[in-house]
C-alpha cells in the first residue's frame, strides 16, 4: 500500500491505473518454528543402520544376570547356565509426504518450492515420529519409576498418578527432579546418560527456581539458554512441546496433566530411515512431484532405566 495522497493526485501504486509503482515480492520466506525434536538425545540408535523396510524385526540380545555363590573349600561348584530372553523390536510405522508442485508455478515463480516444501515436510515428518513415539513410552516404564509409592527399594516417593498429579511449582520442581534421580537410582541406574523431557511451563519454573545460577547445574553455560537447560541432578534436562498429555475433562482431577518422561538413554531403541526419496515428473500433468517414505520402529528395552512423573501446572 502506497503514501497516501489527496484527491485528485494520480495513483502511481500497484493498485492504480498507471502500476508505476511495483510490487515488491521478499525472495526470502517468512520463518516457520517447529517443535524441537529430542530422540536421539534420549534413546539409542544402535539399529538404526540395519533395518531397510517397513516390517523389519530387530532381535536385541541381553546380558544375563551371573549367580555368586559363596566358596568353600573342597566343595562342589553349582554350575549356572546364563540364559536372558531377547527383545524383539518392530520396524512396523510408517510416514510419508507427497509433493505436487506445478511446471508453470515453478517457472514463474522466484523461488524453488519444491525444494522448500521438502524441507519443511523433513521437519514435520521428524515430529510426527517424535510424537507418535513419545506417546507409547510411558507403557513401557518399570512400574517401581511412577505412580505414587515409586522407588524400587523405598516405595517412598509419590510421583503422581492419574487423579491424583503432582503441582509442579517454582519452589518444588527441583526436589521433584532430584526425586525422579533417587528412583532411578534405587532400580540400579548409572548417573551417566541420563535425560529428563520437560513441558515448556516446568522449564519455565526451572529457570524462575534457584537454579539460575549455572554453578548449580554443573554446567559452565547458563541454564537461560538453548533447548539443553542444563544438568540437575543426574538428568540432562530437555524442554518438549511433544510430550503425551491428558486432557482436563478426562482426569478425575479436572486439570490437564503431563507425563514428564525421564531416563537412561538405554533404557529405548529407536531405529529410525528414509527409504524411498524420489523425484517424479507427473503422467497426467506438467509437474514435479518430491515423496518420501520413512519407516521407524522403538523399543522400551531395559524398563529399570525409563520412568515417568503425572503432574499438573
């Protein structure tokens, strides 16, 4: 939209008769934010490499247990036969994306579409996969890591339950992260590699508590900063607008409630791959066309190492 002018001074504007004035079009295109992504900073991929189609199986052998025995001497040996089931993991999902772009709308246009539009088709694939995975974890999580007598060996911290979830608050989200830790701890897991996903409300009240000061946290950056908020406790603690939730109206507690997921990153395996990409010139028209189809698969493999807190804002 051009100055404006006073009756009877002639519109030089796109809009007027004359079009002395142009239109300008940005060939730089408006931002688009996405959820972050975080799975591969919370499971492993060590299969990731060996799976080619959707229907896949990826047998995951285990380390058995070892039996001690006490020794005396001259006495006989009991012989032990380590034996531990394997784990079967399904590469058995599928997403995909299908681009159509016009010849004519590709020519005339000063922009490469179809180049754009795959790659934000990448991005929204990566968190439809997240989404979708996040939303089985919680099922797979050993039952002494949630509810509300958590603790393998204590049974003694309530870490929410359906109808009844925890309020996380500015002066009780650390006590609850380290909690989250102790559990770990009393079902044998190692302090190294392990991750914490948060909703961005309880990130927020992270940075609100007495851990602003990065000395806390372990960590030579300040918590104020980029997705990794930083280490508490023994969890690297992750912000995700992906995490499962349920809604107000159907938990007995009228609140909406969050599984905040925490862990070991071996506790999971995904397997996530491109398959197909292809280029395409269309048969019935004149038109390229960009589709791509991504198979995945995830697997709780070692429940000790998942678990999860049911808490409300």
């Amino acid at each position: 939209m051009s100055v404006d002018r006073v009756v009877g001074h002639p519109d030089y504007s796109s809009a007027g008769s004359s079009k002395f004035i142009s239109e300008i079009w940005s060939a730089k295109m408006q931002k688009k934010f996405y959820n972050a992504c975080n799975l591969t900073a919370i499971s492993n991929t060590d299969y990731q490499n060996e799976i080619k189609n959707q229907g896949d199986t990826v047998i995951i052998r285990g380390i058995p247990d070892i039996s001690i025995g006490d020794y005396k001497k001259g006495m006989t040996l009991d012989i032990q036969h380590p034996e531990q089931a394997a784990v079967t993991m399904l590469i058995d999902k599928g997403k995909y994306f299908n681009i159509y772009v016009d010849d004519v709308d590709s020519v005339q246009s000063d922009i490469d579409l179809l180049n754009k539009f795959t790659d934000a088709a990448g991005r929204d694939n990566a968190i439809a996969v997240e989404t979708d995975v996040l939303a089985t974890m919680p099922a797979g999580a050993h039952a002494s890591n949630y509810g509300a007598n958590a603790g393998a060996i204590s049974a003694g911290f309530n870490l929410g339950a359906s109808g009844s979830p925890i309020q996380i608050t500015a002066a009780n989200v650390l006590d609850y992260i380290v909690d989250c830790g102790t559990v770990l701890g009393e079902n044998k897991v190692q302090d190294e590699d392990c991750w914490m996903l948060v909703p961005e409300w309880m990130a927020g009240l992270i940075q609100k508590s007495d851990l602003q000061d990065a000395s806390l946290s372990g960590d030579s950056k300040s918590v104020l900063r980029s997705n990794l908020l930083g280490k508490i406790g023994r969890f690297n603690i992750l912000k995700s607008n992906l995490l499962p939730t349920v809604a107000a109206t159907t938990d007995a507690s009228g609140f909406k409630c969050y599984y905040v997921m925490f862990g070991h990153k071996d506790a999971t395996s995904f397997a996530n791959q491109y398959i197909k990409v292809q280029k395409l010139t269309s048969e019935l028209t004149f038109a390229q066309i960009v589709r791509g189809l991504n198979v995945y698969g995830s697997k709780v493999v070692n429940s000790q190492g998942l678990g999860y807190m049911y808490v409300r804002k």
